[in-house]
C-alpha cells in the first residue's frame, strides 16, 4: 500500500508555501516535502492539523491506495 497526499494541491489552492505549512503545523518544511512525495507517513495528529489548515478533512487529503 501507498499513501497519496493532496497537500501540494491544496498548497497550490490557498497559494501557500512548503515553509508557511510547516510553521503552521510546528514541523520543518522537509517534512512537508517528503510528505507531498510521499517519502513520510504523517503521524494522525501531523495529518488533523494539515487538514485543519486547510478546513478539510484527512480523508480527502491522505488516501492509501494498492499500487
């Protein structure tokens, strides 16, 4: 299984960057890069906070898939 992220989307949406996200969740700006890469799977309260940033929920930002 594979996790999919939508934060480089989202990001894209509220004009936001890497560095902005990470100040906002209280991680380094690498993390959010290696989770749009799909290198780092997010601990649950690392995936709640993005999506409240976003006013979204985690299932449409993170989606495990079969690849």
């Amino acid at each position: 299984m594979a996790l999919l992220t939508r934060i480089k989307e989202y990001r894209a949406k509220f004009d936001m960057k890497q560095e902005t996200l990470a100040e906002l969740v209280g991680v380094r700006r690498e993390t959010i890069g290696h989770l749009e890469k799909g290198k780092y799977n997010p601990s649950l309260k690392l995936a709640f906070d993005i999506a409240k940033v976003f006013n979204t929920t985690v299932e449409e930002l993170f989606e495990f898939t079969d690849v």
